[in-house]
C-alpha cells in the first residue's frame, strides 16, 4: 500500500464494540508501509464543504474516478489511526499527488505548535 491510497477496511468503532467496513486514506509514508501497519485517516460518503477538520473530494472533479470513491466524499484527516495490514480488505484507488499532499499538510497542522 502507497501513501495516498484509497482502501476498504475493517474499520473500528471508538468505543471498541465492533467494527464497520468503511474507505480509508493511507496517509504514512512508503517507507513505514513496507512494514506491518499503515496510518490511515477515516473517509466520509456524508461529507460537509464547511468542516474545517476534512477535505473534500467532489465526484464532479476530473481526478474523482481515480479515487475509486463512489461519491462525493470527504477525508476526516483529524482521525489518523495506525492499523495492521492484515485488516485492509482492498484497494480502491488512489488520491491524485495534489489532494494527497493537501491532507499530509493538514496533518501536519495536528501537532504543530500554537
């Protein structure tokens, strides 16, 4: 798995009862994906333009196929979590390098000083 893959998962509920299958964002670097996790940020089919804490991904943009998303979507990148190959199910596809960096540098803003 590369660093701006879209992927299904068995995704986890917070407070631990179950899990739901639900499309990921691959966020971590090649290098740590060569190992047995991978740092995902949840994806939303119900997304809001105006959450300060996503970015949107329209299904009219030219780069929306290649997501292999099935709607408009948005990326909860305030929602990294590292998870265990094992429990990705498949790839959809790919964010195009511009969107994928926009969400890197979000992250990035999680643990920057204020």
């Amino acid at each position: 798995m590369n660093r701006g893959s879209t992927c299904l998962v068995e995704y986890p509920f917070s407070d631990g009862t179950g899990a739901k299958v639900r499309p990921v964002l691959v966020v971590s670097n090649d290098d740590f994906n060569r190992g047995a996790d991978v740092v995902v940020v949840p994806i939303s089919s119900r997304p809001n333009q105006a959450d300060p804490y996503s970015v949107f991904i329209d299904e009219n943009s030219s780069v929306f196929q290649g997501t292999g998303l099935r709607r408009s979507s948005s990326v909860k990148w305030s929602k990294p979590f590292t998870l265990d190959k094992s429990l990705l199910i498949r790839r959809l596809g790919a964010l195009d390098e511009r969107l994928a960096q926009r969400v890197s540098d979000a992250i990035v803003t999680l643990f920057a000083r204020v």
